[in-house]
C-alpha cells in the first residue's frame, strides 16, 4: 500500500506545476478605508465594529497597531477594549466599503479573466495562461499592487504560488504591503519553519492535537512518515501531510471557474532516459497533433506556441513564440517548436524529463473570418 501511495503522492507533486495562482489580500481593509478617510486616525489602535457607546459587538476589522495588543478580528468589543484601553473604535462605513471593494476588484479583472473573489477583500486570480514564468507573475503582481494604490490609496499583501491554498499562504507571510512568490519546488522548505496554524483550517483544536504529538511547525509534520499521519491524524491531517511536503492537494484548481478556453496543451513525462533527439521529437509531433486537432475542432486559430521543457534536475524552461498572424496548422507549430527548440541543442537529451507544447492567445473563427484568413494566407 504505501509503495503504490508513493507513486500516488508523487504524480500529483507534478501536477503542482501547471498552475500560477495569485492572491490579494487588502491590509486591515475597513481600518485602511477609515484611515484613508480621516488620516489623523493613522497610528493609532483602531478597530472597525461593534457599538463605540455601549462598547457592545465584535471587531470586524482592526488596525496593525490594534493588532499588536492580541486585538484581532472576530472578538468581542469588550475584550478588546481590556487588551486595550485606548482603542479607537469606529462603527464601520460599509456602504463606502462595498464601493471600494468593486472598484478595486474591477482593476483586478484586467490582469486574468479567470478570478475567483473569495471575499470583500480577497480574490484569486488564475495567472496559468497569463504568464509564462513566476518571474513574469511577480512584475504583474507589483504592476497590480501599484495599481490598487493608485486608484484606492490602499496597500494590499499578494502571494503567488501554483495553487490557491498556498498562494493565500504566502501572502499571509508578508502583510502589510507584501509580496511573496514561491515556486513550486520551494514550497517545503518554505513551510518547513512557519508555525502549523500557518496552514488554513487548522485551528484551535487541531493545533492541539498537534502540539500533543510533537507538531509545532509545518516541518515538523513533513517529517513523519505519512502512515503515522495518517493514524494519528485522519484524512485531513493526510492532505495537510501532502501540502507541507510540496504536494498539490487541490486537484482541479488552476483552472477554478469554467471559461472560454485560452489555451491547449499537452506535455509528456518521460520516465525513463531518452537517448535521442528523435525520440523526444516523435513525442513532441505527438503532442502538436493532438492540440491542433484539438484548435481545429474548437474552431480556434492561434498566435503564440509555447516549449515547455524540464530537465531531470527540475530545471524548466519555457519559451514562447507570437506569430504575425493567427495560424491553425501543425507545420506552423512544428516550425516554431523547432526554432524553441535551439536553445536547447548543446544539452543531452538523456536530461530531458518532459517535453510540453502549448498554443495560446487563441480567436475564434466565424466562418466570414476563416474565408477571410484563408485568402491572406493564401496571399501570403
Ligand atoms: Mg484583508
């Protein structure tokens, strides 16, 4: 059992790398609105909510500085105030809250169609078919925060990594006015030292159970053997095993609300060494037909192909291509790949892990548009 659960664990580690997931989180978002309003509350312990007279309520939202006495949203006003003896209370200005947050989530869809908003300040946002690399991610994610800035004056704190869980993760590791990128194969070393209520849905009682059997951090429930979890710990200390160990533990998610497809593509692992470029080439034919075929009975032209190509050190690279035009046959694609391809040349194909092709920035074809590429690319 365990051996063929290894086996398990580690195709889903592989599918951790196909998404790029970011999220945003606003900074002590009501508290900010108020500051922004009468700044003369700036620096000081404020805390949205409840009834400033009676002292009565809970807090919705509180200021950093409110923060720094264990003042923290979700508490009773009153238990606050003890924490606290010269909190600044405000009752909350919701209409202009509602007003801030559709503007700011409106700036937010022009970075990715594909947006989950999980909330009045927290959304998603698929970046998979957006970006080529995490590296792209992070300077759309400092145009995104500058953007926020500019039209709302509020700081928000963004993490991107290859699922949702781990991207709200990340982001909570840096507030206020944040950015965290982790990579894929950063993911358990990052973990490792963060305490285990780091991780969403572990509460109060889990935590207990966890200190009661030696787990205080992420890494330290990364080292016990997965059975023991299991055990000890049930389904859900299992899957909170396989995330602080680098697994992706949300299968489906990359691609979280459905959507006109973007892009197509598919990729090949190899899981023996190939001894030649021609066998990497047969796989990578392979892989053109089936999404050109795929393009053609969507009736979908495209622009940009893309080579994906990991090594067996996990090294991986993409590189991408636009054409001047829309194209819809195998040869152009074969072509591009072919000049992708280059780059690669002085490196063994021994090394070669997995091959991908993908097509993207994708137009949909009416039949007046097709008569009309099919006569420039005649005339071409
Ligand atoms: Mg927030």
């Amino acid at each position: 059992m365990a051996l063929a659960n290894q086996a398990t664990y580690f195709s889903e580690k592989e599918q951790s790398f196909d998404s790029i997931i970011l999220y945003m989180d606003l900074d002590a978002f009501f508290a900010s609105v108020e500051i922004r309003e009468n700044p003369s509350l700036a620096g000081k312990p404020l805390i949205v909510g409840g009834n400033p007279k009676t002292k009565r309520g809970v807090v919705s939202t509180c200021s950093y500085e409110a923060r720094k006495f264990g003042v923290h949203s979700g508490m009773p006003v009153s238990q606050a105030v003890k924490l606290c003896p010269h909190l600044v209370m405000v009752r909350g200005t919701y209409s202009l809250y509602t007003k801030v947050s559709n503007n700011i989530m409106g700036i937010l869809k022009h970075y990715s169609d594909v947006m989950k908003v999980a909330g009045n300040d927290e959304a998603h946002l698929d970046l998979t078919d957006v970006v080529s690399d995490y590296e792209e991610a992070r300077k759309l994610a400092m145009e995104l925060k500058d953007d926020v800035y500019a039209s709302e004056k509020l700081t928000c704190s963004v993490g991107i990594a290859p699922n949702k869980i781990l991207a709200k993760i990340a982001s909570e590791t840096d507030k206020p006015d944040g950015l965290v990128v982790l990579k894929p194969l950063e993911i358990s070393d990052f973990l490792a030292p963060l305490d285990i209520t780091a991780i969403p849905g572990v509460g109060k009682k889990s935590k207990e159970i966890f200190i009661r059997n030696g787990v205080n951090t992420c890494g330290d429930l990364a080292k016990l053997p997965h059975q023991l979890v299991y055990q000890k710990f049930g389904k859900y200390g299992l899957k909170t095993w396989k995330l602080v160990n680098g697994y992706n533990t949300e299968k489906t998610e990359g691609k979280f609300v459905s959507r006109e497809r973007k892009s197509i593509s598919e990729e090949r692992t190899f899981f023996h060494s190939y001894s030649n470029w021609k066998d990497i080439w047969v796989s990578l034919d392979s892989s053109i037909q089936t999404i050109v075929t795929k393009a053609k009975e969507k009736k979908m032209n495209f622009r940009t192909v893309t080579l994906k190509i990991r090594f067996q050190n996990f090294d991986t690279y993409t590189r991408s291509y636009s054409l001047q035009c829309y194209a819809n046959s195998e040869k152009q694609v074969r072509e591009v790949v072919s000049i992708l391809l280059e780059e690669f040349s002085d490196k063994s194909p021994d090394n070669i892990r997995l091959v991908g092709v993908k097509i993207s920035n994708m137009i949909k074809i009416d039949d007046n548009q097709k008569t009309l590429t099919q006569f420039f690319n005649k005339t071409d």
